[in-house]
C-alpha cells in the first residue's frame, strides 16, 4: 500500500491477536513499528524468535493503556525510535460485560479505563506528537482505533464492552472533525467476532457452545474473522490510499451487520454448504 513503507507507526495490544496481527503487517509493508502491551511477549514471540520485534526497524515496550504515565512513556520512547510518528493502531482491550444488575462497579469500571480512557489517552498523546512533530514532506498521520461492531449495535450482555466500544466510536468521528483542519485522519475498524485468544476466553465458557454457533451463524460468510482480515483493514486505513477517508466506523465483519437472516438463505438454498 501507498505510504507505509520507511514510516514510523504505534500499535498497541501487540503482544496477541489484533494487535500482533497489525505489527506484523505494518512490517511486511515496510514500516517501522513501536508495539507496546501490558503483557510481555508470549514465549516464541520474544526477541530471539526472529519476528517481528527482533528487527532493527521494530521495538516493544510495556504499556497500560489506562495509565497516563505509561502512556506518555510509551508515545515518548517510540518518537525517540522513530524520531516522529506517523500513525497508530489502537487494539488494546479487553472484553467482559453482562446484565447491569450483575455488573459489578469495579468491573464497569475496569472495562472502560481500558477500552475507553486508554483510547482517549492513547490518541492524546499521539495526536499531540503529531502536532509537535509535523510531517513538512506529506501527509500528518492517521490513527485507527480498534472499535467493535458491538460499538454499532447492542447485545445481549454486552453493557460495559458495548458501551465502552460504542464511545469509542464516537470519539473516532469527533477527533476526525477536531484535527482534520492539521491533515490528520482518525478512522475506527470494528470487527465482527475475530478468532483470537479474547474471543476464545469469551465463547470457552460451560453451554456456551451453542452461542458460538448462532454468533457465527450471524456472521453471512458462515466463519468468524481473521486477526489478519482487521491488520488489512488498519493498513488500508493508515496507508496513503485512503486519504480520503476520515471519520469512518468500518464495518469489518463478515456481513454480521448488513441485517438479519432467520434461516431464509437456507430455504432458499443460497446458504452453502
């Protein structure tokens, strides 16, 4: 993709999933990459295994999200690497939720700090690198946010994990309007249920077997996604091609939220095998 290569980019929640997903795309196209996550890197995922933090053009560091401190630390120690940044991909979160009246605070409270504070302080810091650090050559930046498509509609228990994406969502398109005037770009992914370690911990619980099938049933191309299918979306929206995009809350979801089937495909023997 036009844009990426020889740039300077932040991606969070690196250590796994999405995040890891988009670290390792943003490399293939030639970028430089600052990933950061509360975990360390798993073990095959450390800097002897040879990808992709291993590379000169790569560095990782400790990052809590909901921590202002950590993030200032963080954003600094990538502009020390990159000397400016051009772009970032917010993936860092979590999933948890439930019925309101079951919620506990401290979980509400936790859900939020990291979905929704860390996204807010993720892209202040970024958005001020930006502005301190102007591009004079060609474009300023672009920042991705990981949203959710339970960020675009409700479901059943999803309160904090729904609310907290659905703010994030709307943070997105005011951030585009704030900074579009500077020639920053702010554009949210929102994936449907991606085959991931926090979907698994999520669908791995006792009779919950039949939900799994239904939430892929939801999903029109019959499969869950590929933390690779949102690394190409992030890329795409970072990337000199879509220059033209801001403010935009991409559904990237195997057709989860085009509209409901209620088993007419079949009938019409159109569902495949």
């Amino acid at each position: 993709m036009r844009g990426l290569n020889g740039r300077c980019y932040v991606v969070t929640g690196a250590a796994s999933g999405i995040g890891w997903a988009c670290a390792s795309r943003l490399v293939e196209e030639g970028a430089r990459v600052v990933g950061g996550d509360l975990v360390a890197l798993p073990a095959g995922r450390s800097e002897d295994s040879g990808w992709p933090f291993a590379e000169a053009s790569c560095a990782f560091h400790h990052l809590d999200v909901g921590d202002e401190r950590s993030v200032r630390e963080f954003v600094d120690a990538a502009l020390q690497f990159g000397g400016r940044i051009d772009g970032a991909v917010h993936a860092a979160g979590v999933a948890s939720g439930g019925p309101v009246h079951l919620l506990p605070n401290e979980e509400w409270e936790r859900v939020l700090r990291v979905n929704l504070t860390g996204t807010y302080l993720v892209a202040k810091h970024i958005v001020q690198s930006m502005l301190d650090h102007p591009n004079l050559e060609g474009p300023q930046g672009s920042l991705v946010t990981v949203a959710s498509i339970e960020g675009l509609e409700g479901t059943a228990g999803g309160s904090a994990y729904s609310a907290s994406k659905g703010g994030v969502v709307l943070l997105t398109k005011s951030m585009a309007i704030d900074y579009a005037g500077r020639g920053i770009r702010v554009n949210a992914v929102c994936p449907g249920f991606i085959d991931t370690p926090m979907t698994a911990r999520v669908f791995d619980g006792p009779g919950l077997e039949e939900v799994r099938a239904d939430a892929i049933a939801e999903h029109k191309l019959r499969r869950l996604g590929r933390p690779e299918e949102i690394a190409s979306a992030a890329a795409f929206l970072l990337s000199d091609d879509a220059s033209f995009i801001t403010g935009h809350a991409l559904p990237v979801d195997g057709g989860y939220t085009t509209g409901r089937d209620h088993g007419v495909t079949e009938l019409m023997g159109l569902a495949g095998e």
